[in-house]
C-alpha cells in the first residue's frame, strides 16, 4: 500500500471515533476531520466535554490521543489493524468514554482494505509532500472563504479524503458551492483543486462559460473546474476560485 493509501486508512479510525463516540449528523459531518498547521495533524471533532480528541500526525506518522495539554502518542509504523483498534478502545475507557469504538465503515474505500495490514510508510518524503499539499489547500481555502466573505468550516472528508469547504449563497439565489482539494481519482492523476455550483441537488450549467487562466471545467460527469495541485502555487490557486466562484455569480 502507497504513502497515500496508508494516510486515507489511518484517517479512518479518526473518522470512526466520530461515528462511535459522537451524535450522528444527517450529513455525516460528525465524522469529519480538521487540519491544524500549529502540529501538523489532522483530529477529530472533540469526543466528549474536556476537549479529548483522536489525531494523525504527520510528522510522527503517529495516532495521538488527548487534549491539547496532555496526549498520548501510538507509532502506525509496524502497526495492525487489530493493534490500533485495541489502543484507541483502551485510550477511551481511560478518557471515560465508555461508548464501544466500533470500526464499521459504510462507505467503500478506493483500495482494498485487510484487517491483517501491517502500515510501514516507505517514504517518508512523500508523507511530507502529503502534508505540504494540506497546508496549501487549508491557506487557499482560508484566503479565499474571508476574501469573498463567505463562511464555512474547512474540513477533511473521510471518505473521498479532501479538503472541503461549502457555502449557501446569501443572495437568495438558491445557489451552493462546495470547493477544496480532492486526491488522485479517476478524475485526473493528481491532487487537485475543484470547485463546483449547485441549485439545489442540480449541479449548474457551465454551457456558457469562459474558458480560466489556470485549470479547466469539466461538463461531462463531475461538472465543475478542476486545477491540479503539481507546480501549483497559492497565487495560482486562488485565482483559479475567484474566476470560477465569480461566474458561478454571473448565472441564473
């Protein structure tokens, strides 16, 4: 299993705390994560009333459990998945979480999953370029959210594991859009950034518009603009949201 599949499966058991330990949001949002560049991990939302939450280090290739006064850190690397189960399950009682951890996802995973995987990060430069990546959406997505006063959580998804932000449009329009950073996927080969229109649960027609500096839109299955996030650099990214987002504006 590659660098980024180890990452996307280590990022499952802090999705599954969400769903074990948290109250279950029709939008499954309880069981997404947040990125903090102050450590450089990605954490749970907090998992009862001291603050306690679950959390992946990139630096450490480590789970950490706790607050941010007091963790406790448990190395992946030669790690199973019994092993982690087994921590985390005992990490909550110590918390006084009594709910079970229960690993149970219910939705698929773009790689095959074994229970009887060993993680062994075999390059560490690559987890790093995974965290230069994440810092980079997190700035882009943050610039762009207070520079077109639009508000929304930034957020790590699980599932499809990317940076997301979402915002209902307060012109009265009826229009959302949701934009952030997504992985390779069929899409395209690359990390890359999107953002996309939606009137209701109708993506918006892109028939007229106008061909972006940087990137490119896609009308045929994902409907929406895509920039790939290789020799992409922050200035670059930004513009490529703000002339989307302002022809998304221009549309009825």
């Amino acid at each position: 299993m590659d660098v980024l599949a180890e990452f996307h499966l280590a990022s499952q058991y802090l999705a599954m705390a969400g769903e074990s330990f948290l109250e279950a949001k029709d939008d499954d949002s309880h069981t997404n994560l947040g990125f903090f560049k102050e450590d450089n991990t990605i954490r749970t939302w907090s998992l009862d009333n001291s603050g306690t939450y679950l959390a992946f280090s990139f630096d450490s290739f480590a789970l950490h459990w706790g607050t941010d006064e007091a963790k406790v850190s448990f190395a992946l690397k030669g790690k199973s998945h019994a092993d982690i189960i087994s921590w985390i399950s005992k990490m909550a009682v110590a918390s006084k979480i009594y709910k079970p951890y229960n690993y149970d996802l219910h939705y698929d995973l773009p790689f095959n999953q074994n229970d009887n995987y060993v993680f062994e990060l075999s390059d560490k430069e690559i987890l790093n370029n995974l965290l230069q990546l994440r810092i980079l959406a997190q700035n882009v997505l943050k610039i762009f959210l207070n520079k077109q006063k639009l508000e929304s959580d930034i957020r790590i998804w699980p599932h499809h594991l990317d940076t997301g932000a979402f915002v209902v449009l307060k012109d009265d329009s009826g229009k959302s859009i949701g934009m952030g950073m997504a992985i390779p996927d069929s899409l395209i080969d690359d990390h890359y950034f999107y953002i996309s229109g939606y009137k209701g649960h109708n993506s918006l027609n892109l028939d007229n518009f106008s061909k972006l500096t940087h990137g490119e839109w896609k009308n045929n299955g994902f409907k929406g603009a895509i920039l790939p996030s290789s020799n992409t650099t922050q200035k670059q990214a930004l513009q490529f949201l703000d002339e989307a987002f302002h022809q998304y504006l221009g549309i009825n």
